[in-house]
C-alpha cells in the first residue's frame, strides 16, 4: 500500500492530471493510461505506461 501523502503529490508525467490508486497500479483517465506499482514503488515512466484503452468495454447493468 503506497503512503497518502505520497498518493496525494503524485502527478501523471504526461498530462500532469489527478492519478487513481487501485492498489496494483496508478491510473490517469486523462491520458487513458495505467502506471504500474511494483514492489510498492510506483513506475512513473510513460514508457512503462499500459494504454487503458486495450480494456475491453464495460458493460454496465
């Protein structure tokens, strides 16, 4: 679990918006892109970055 006070200084390094924690990984619906967390270290690389896009579609009730 990451430190709050870590959570709330974090910033997507591409777009600068608001992150979602998940508790696997940061997401930045912005950008549509998910940043991973491993070993409770979160990987702020756009690199590194998973394209949210790729998700298939939620299907809501």
């Amino acid at each position: 679990m990451l430190d709050e006070k870590l959570l709330e200084i974090l910033a997507c390094p591409k777009c600068k918006g608001d992150l979602e924690y998940t508790g696997e990984e940061l997401l930045c619906h912005a950008c549509n892109l998910g940043y991973p967390i491993r070993d409770d270290i979160p990987i702020m690389l756009i690199d590194e970055a998973r394209s949210l896009s790729d998700e298939p579609a939620k299907e809501e009730a």
